[in-house]
C-alpha cells in the first residue's frame, strides 16, 4: 500500500532512505537544509503520513523540528515521526516534548550504510509504543529488520551502545596489530592469530584497508566522534575505560585528517612513533 512519506536530512543514509522508498513505490517528499528551497520541513509534515528525520546531530534536530518552519508545526494527531539520527537521550526527550500532542513518535536509529538501507537489510531500533510500532513495522520492514527497543528513548540508547561496541572493537583489533608489530610477528602470521579470537571477523573485514593504509569516507571521522562524545556524555559517571579509549583515538583521527572513514582509527594507531 502506497504510504505518503517525508524524509527531513537528505544526508548519505537521509537519501538512500528517500530512494529506498521511492523505489518500494511511496510517494515521497523530501527536505535538506542545503541548497535552501521553497518548501519547509513543516510543508513535508502536512503533506506526509510520516516523517522520517535524518540528521547530524542534536542542534540539527531542533533546528529542522522547532520553530514556525520546523517538522512540529505540520504535525498533527494523524502524523507519525520517526526520529532516526543518532542524538542524545536528552535531545529525544526535547523532541518529545517539542511535538503536538497525539502525535505519533518513534525512537528508531538505524544501523548501517547507506548501501544497506537500499537493499532493505539495515537494523532499525524502534522505541516508544508497541502498538504504534507494530502499526508502521510493514513500512519499516521494507528498509530491514525492525528490533523493538522498549519506550521512548530506548531507540537511541541501543544504537549508542551499537557504536560503542563498533568503536572499541576497532580500538582493540587496532592495537592488537600494533603489539603484533611490536613484537616482531609478521603481519601474515598475525592476522591468521586473530582468526582465532573473538575479533575474527573485525579483523577478516579491516584487513583490506590496513593493507592498503586507505579509508575511503562512509561514516566519517567528525560524525564518528560525535556519536563517541554523545556516548560519553550519556555514560554520565559511569567507569567506561575501553569506550573512553576508543574516543581518544577518534579524536587523533579525526584532528589529523578529518576526511577519513572512522575505521581510520586504525591508520592512527598503527602508524609509527612520532
């Protein structure tokens, strides 16, 4: 059945959502921020059953949600927006309270490329409630598979726990081909050790692009770091040792050249003393 759709972010996920959509034969309107045109994200609202919202971070949210133009002053009892940026629990929390009253909304951030949400196979965690999730799950499965998260704000916390894993996976693939290094073994031998271990298959996919020393941007370094910073901030007091040295060697990363894809946190760790 034919849904009419909005999609407010037309970054690399924000466009491949709109495309995937359009091709699963949606009506679909769209909204980016750049170039400026004559519609607003409040006209994609009035227009659309639902509105997906895909965007950097949690100012950006506000931006394209509040205010006279913002997604919020086209909502009504019949819209449902679905918040997919990966943000804070707090700025979930001012999209809540920012939205009209009736209105539909889930906590869904989606997990994987762009290329992914073509082919209908990403990970999408869908909090708030059950009954409204399961209404938009036939649309949602259309992108890839759908993974009930609990309420509202639940959606987000999964996917920073998602990339604090994927963070501190690379951290530690990263120096352990470094000790490897250290200590003499050759890099042959010691991929073939890591086959072993637990980071197998981190290991078996990074390995092209140790090899090569090339990282082609998908999920850039400054974005990355932003999601380890929210991941921080979200972890609040908490004794996060491994996450919080993953963060540091984003941060390197990405101060050296911020043009690369997160994984070239690898490059950073593997280069040689300076």
């Amino acid at each position: 059945m034919m849904t009419s759709v909005g999609v407010v972010g037309l970054g690399a996920m924000g466009s491949s959502l709109a495309s995937r959509l359009e091709a699963c034969g949606h009506e679909v309107r769209t909204w980016n921020r750049t170039p400026p045109g004559d519609t607003t994200p409040a006209d994609v609202a009035r227009a659309s059953e639902i509105v997906f919202l895909l965007v950097s971070d949690p100012e950006a949210l506000a931006a394209v949600t509040e205010g006279d133009e913002g997604v919020a002053a086209g909502c009504d009892s019949e819209t449902t927006v679905v918040q997919m940026s990966t943000v804070s629990p707090a700025a979930v929390k001012r999209l809540t309270g920012a939205l009209p009253k009736g209105t539909g909304l889930l906590d869904a951030p989606v997990h994987g490329p762009g290329a992914a949400v073509e082919a209908g196979e990403v990970a999408i965690f869908a909090g708030g409630d059950p009954a409204l999730v399961e209404r938009w799950r036939p649309l949602l499965s259309e992108l890839g598979t759908t993974v009930a998260t609990g309420p509202i704000g639940s959606g987000t916390a999964a996917k920073l726990v998602v990339n604090a894993s994927l963070f501190g996976v690379l951290g530690v693939l990263g120096e352990s081909v470094a000790l490897a290094d250290r200590l003499g073994l050759d890099r042959e031998v010691a991929f073939d050790v890591l086959a072993t271990t637990p980071i197998a298959a981190a290991a078996e996919r990074r390995r092209p692009a140790i090899e090569a020393g090339d990282y082609p941007s998908r999920f850039g370094l400054p974005l990355a770091l932003k999601d380890a910073e929210l991941i921080s901030e979200a972890a609040g007091d908490s004794d996060l040792r491994l996450i919080e040295a993953a963060r540091t060697w984003l941060a390197d990363a990405e101060a050296e050249d911020p043009d690369r894809d997160y994984t070239a946190i690898l490059a950073q760790i593997l280069q040689p003393p300076k």
